[in-house]
C-alpha cells in the first residue's frame, strides 16, 4: 500500500516493506525516488505518519502550506 501526503507542498509518498516504511520523493511525472536521510520507526502506526512527517520537515512550513496533510 502506498499513501501520499504533500510534505509542505512537496508530494511524497511512503509505503511498508518487509515490516520497514519507505520514504519517497513523488515526482510531477509519476517518478518516484527514495529518500534514505529519514527513518522512520518501524512501529509508527499508519495514524502518526503525517506527524512524523510534519516534525521532520516542519521548517518547510509556510503560510501556503502550513501543514501536512494525507492525500490517500
């Protein structure tokens, strides 16, 4: 299962592998690269993604995006 979130207005995506959840870059053409600078925690619940997200990458944060938000 792949779920989407915009990251502050970058498209990223994560899914879980082999009891590992993988970060990706999500690309306006459909490309998808892999982020290997973030770990997240294996036992993070689906539910506490987006906070993850949101406190690791909370400097990117705007007035046009102030927060990250789900998208599927």
């Amino acid at each position: 299962m792949l779920i989407k979130f915009n990251v502050f207005g970058k498209l990223m995506s994560i899914r879980q592998q082999d009891n590992q959840w993988l970060l990706y870059n999500e690309s306006d053409t459909g490309l998808r690269s892999r982020v290997y600078d973030v770990v997240i925690p294996e036992d993070l619940q689906i539910s506490d993604l987006c906070r993850y997200l949101d406190d690791i990458y909370h400097e990117h944060s705007s007035a046009k995006y102030p927060r990250v938000q789900q998208l599927s």
